[in-house]
C-alpha cells in the first residue's frame, strides 16, 4: 500500500439514482489521478442526470498548498481547448441544414481567396474531417495576430497544402480556427461567436462562448500545466507515448510540432484577450453542464426545445470521413465532419458516439443510441491530447451505468 496521502475533495452537486458510480469515479479523480478542480454532467434522453463539480477554482493553486484558491462553484467556467471543435462543427452542419452551405462545394466558392496555391479543390468536406492538408503555416502567427480576425484567415488562404486535398488526413490542431471561423463568416456574415450565441447558447439557456464577454470572465478558472500520476503497477497501462510520438512532439521541425505551434510562441491562455477570441480550434469556455445540454440539444429535444439536428444531419456528423494513421497525431484517428468519432484513439462511449477531446482534458460526446450526452472540463492540464485518464474513467463509469 502506497504511503503516498490521496487528496480528499468535497464534491458538490447532484446525481440521479443510478449513477453513483460516476460520483464515485468523480471523487477518484481528486484522489488518485491528479485533479485540481473539475466539473462533469451527464444528459440522458434530454434528462439531467449528472452535475458534479469539486476543487479549487484555479489550477495553479492546491485546496491545501501555499497559494489560496477560491473553491470550484456551481457556475465556474474553463477554457476547453480543442473540445471547442466540436462544438464549432455544429455551425456549418446547422447552416447545411438549413440550405445555406453545400458541404460539398469547393471552399472557394464561398471565400474567393482561399483559392490560391493550389486550394481549389479543397471541398468544404475537407476542412471538416481534417482533410485539406493545411494543418501548418509555413509562417506562424503570433498571438496578437491569431486573434486579430484578419491574419489567420489570410495566412491560410495563402498557405500551399502538404498533400493533395482529399487524399489523407491530419489533424488541423490550430488553423482548424481560421478556416472554420472564416468560412461562416463569409457564409452567413456574422462571426461564427456571434452565431453560436444567438443560434445555439441563447435558445438553450448554455453558459457556452467562442468569445467570452466581459461580464464573465470572473466565472472562468485559471488552467495549469500538471503531472499525470502513474497509475497503479498491477493495471499494466501503459502511460507514456510510444517513443516516435514523443520524439515528433520534441522535435519543433516535424509536422506534429508544427500543426500546435501556429501560433509562436504560444499564447497565455489564461489572458482575458485570449479568453475574448473567437478562435474555434482552441479557445471556446463552457460549464461541464452546457456541454453536456449542448450535445443533449444534438441528438434530442431538451425540456422545451426541440433537437438541433435533423436525423440527416446526426447521420453527417458521426459518418466516418477519415480514418487510419493522422498525419498530425501520428496515431490512428476517426473523424466524422467536424466531429471525432469512437476509436482506439479517442474512446467515447460507444461505437456511434460523436464528440471532442481537448488536449489535456476536456471532453465534450454524444451516443444517440443510449441517449446520453457527456461534458466534462478542468482546470489541471495533463500530458495528453486525445485521451485523458480522468475523462475516461467518468466515461467507464457513465457505460457502466447504462451498459
């Protein structure tokens, strides 16, 4: 038995009876795996079943450590990084629906500029499912320039592929940004903030921005960087990367230090400017509980509001579009449009559930067929892109109760 002492937490908010099992898997996090401060909520059928959070408000401040935190309450907020994704691909699958984008008409058609260096045949398809071949910029932007609104849309307009378009995937991990972010506006000319608060947050009652407004900043934890335990001896994980991974992470000229260093040096995440920037790839803030109502709305009605999405529509979003090595991740990875998909890479709740991860932890899925939609957010950031261990025990937990 290890001498080691667990961190006990306080876990705040509610579970339906049932799916205790997820408290309990909640409540381990803190103990065993690292946690600072977090929420999780659960939806099943358009139904609450889950709202749990516990910790500290700030990453870089322990309960019990020499820098005081305010406690993780009921409305706190974080920066999700790539979960952001997914909630950014609702936008051009809600404006297919709706007639206002062919997903399968060349970018250019809506965005002439886009055209140049060989891009005339990137479908919007393409920037979907990660598919384009842009997922660097032979220049980076700096921070101040990747959320300008003007930069980034013009540096990718300019940027030559690495592969013909269509033909392979990688994972686009920050120009994912201004190409989405671009395309709506061009389509629809709002921002595409603008258009998931009035279209999606709003409607839905969601504490959910691609842009957050002043009035909220002090709702939102700070992230930090920390340490992923080991888990125990006897479950035989293996947590470290394979050795070509890791390398391609340390070596800042592959294609893999490339995609996450777009924007050079990296941007302090915890900046009210950042925080403001409407960037899809990275930077969108939610509640656990928005998250999970958000992809609630998905897949069905949700109290009073009838589902986003057209069954055509869900179909769209957990079709597989790229499958196999990512260029990018250097794993084998499963994207839908817009959305990842259920795999060895990204486990989700079933083999038809739809979602995002964020580096380091946020997690944010759908499974239509059991009815549940999943979020989860946090303020420690751990070593990890596509499969925190925190997220997936909560998710264990979540298929043990419905099986």
């Amino acid at each position: 038995m290890s001498g080691k002492r667990e961190s006990v937490v306080d876990v705040q908010g509610t579970v339906e009876d049932g799916f205790e099992p997820v408290r309990d898997a909640f409540a381990a996090n803190f103990a065993r795996r690292g946690e600072r401060g977090a929420a999780v909520a659960v939806y099943r059928h358009g139904h609450k079943v889950v709202d749990l959070w516990g910790g500290t408000k700030d990453g870089d401040a322990a309960a019990d450590g020499p820098v005081a935190s305010a406690p993780w309450e009921a409305g706190t907020s974080q920066l999700i990084r790539s979960a952001s994704k997914g909630i950014a691909a609702i936008v051009p699958l809600l404006l297919h629906q709706r007639g206002q984008l062919d997903l399968d008409a060349p970018v250019g058609t809506y965005w002439p500029e886009f055209k140049a260096a060989g891009k005339e045949r990137v479908l919007v398809r393409h920037l979907l499912s990660h598919r384009a071949g842009l997922p660097v910029l032979d220049t980076p932007l700096t921070p101040a320039q990747a959320i300008d609104g003007v930069s980034g849309p013009a540096a990718v307009a300019a940027q030559a592929p690495l592969w013909e378009p269509g033909t392979d995937h990688g994972y686009h991990a920050q120009t994912y940004s201004w190409l989405i972010g671009e395309l709506v506006l061009r389509v629809t000319g709002r921002t595409i903030g603008s258009w998931i608060a009035e279209e999606i947050s709003g409607p839905l009652g969601l504490d959910l921005w691609l842009g957050l407004p002043e009035a909220a900043q002090s709702r939102v934890g700070r992230l930090a960087s920390v340490e992923t335990p080991p888990p125990p001896a006897s479950t035989g994980l293996r947590v470290r990367p394979k050795r070509t991974v890791a390398d391609a992470y340390a070596d800042p000229d592959s294609l893999t230090s490339r995609s996450f260093a777009a924007i050079s040096p990296a941007p302090d995440e915890n900046a009210p400017a950042y925080r403001a920037a409407e960037l899809p790839a990275s930077a969108g803030i939610a509640t656990a509980r928005s998250l999970a109502r958000c992809y609630a709305a998905l897949i069905g009605a949700v109290d009073e509001h009838p589902r986003l999405f057209a069954p055509a529509t869900l179909t769209l979003a957990r079709t597989e579009e790229s499958a196999g090595p990512d260029r990018t991740l250097l794993v084998n990875t499963r994207f839908g449009l817009g959305f990842m998909l259920h795999g060895p890479a990204s486990p989700l709740l079933a083999p038809g559930s739809f979602g995002h991860p964020g580096r380091g932890g946020a997690l944010a899925c759908a499974d239509p067929e059991s009815g549940i939609a999943f979020g989860y957010i946090t303020n420690g950031m751990q070593k990890n892109v596509t499969a925190d261990p925190r997220a997936q025990a909560l998710l264990r937990a979540v298929s043990h109760v419905v099986g």
